[in-house]
C-alpha cells in the first residue's frame, strides 16, 4: 500500500538538548574558584541557562546561579566554592551540578570533591 500526502512527508527538525555538563577540576579546596561548562546541541545563542549546585545524592541545594546564557553552543562560568556558611552536616564534601535550558534539563555533573580545610604538610 502506498500512501501519498501530508502524513507521508519527511519533517526536518531539530532536537535540542545539552549535551554535557562538566567542572573545570576534580578537586578543590574551600573557597577557590571553579568553572562550570555546559556544552549543547541545536540550543539558540542567549538561551538563558539555570545552574544549580547540590551534594552528590542532590538531597541539598547548594546554590542555585541564574542570569548567565548559551553562546556559540557553550557556556563556561566561574564560581567560588563556599561551603563553610552554608550549614552542611559533616562528611559533605561532594558536589554535582545541573544545568537547566527552558524545559531541558542537564543529568548530574561528575563529582567535585571539595576539602574544608587546606592540606597539613608536614616535613
């Protein structure tokens, strides 16, 4: 059978999605500056974009950085790790983030391992 007509026509369209959610280290002490980089597909110039810190399990928001967007399919934003202010329960230490465009919605990053305190060496 061979059907002719508007519901036999190929749509060309474009999927949008971001595509890759990464922090600039693996590891960071208290206090020291980190970049966030978000790399999509078919996602417009100056889409505003939705960064959202939490802990590893994502039970607790740690910042939440809005105002910042999409140019040329990337974004890379620095930001200060602080988390003495924040009232964390001990242990914490592993972060993630999630980057949110309109209604897309990044997975988790790799984990960030942060350090309260600045390494002992002793000699």
């Amino acid at each position: 059978m061979t059907f002719k007509g508007p519901h036999d026509t190929t749509n060309l369209g474009t999927v949008p999605k971001v595509a890759q959610v990464f922090w600039s280290r693996k590891r960071c002490y208290h206090g020291e500056e980190v970049q966030l980089s978000v790399r999509t597909e078919n996602v417009p110039d100056n889409a505003a974009v939705e960064l959202r810190i939490s802990t590893r399990d994502g039970g607790i928001a740690i910042d939440t950085i809005t105002g910042v967007a999409i140019k040329a399919s990337k974004l890379d934003h620095k930001v200060a790790i602080d988390l003495k202010d924040k009232g964390l329960p001990a242990g914490t230490g592993e972060l993630v983030f999630q980057a949110a465009v309109g209604k897309l919605v990044s997975g988790p990053s790799p984990v960030l391992l942060v350090d309260l305190a600045p390494p002992a060496f002793v000699v």
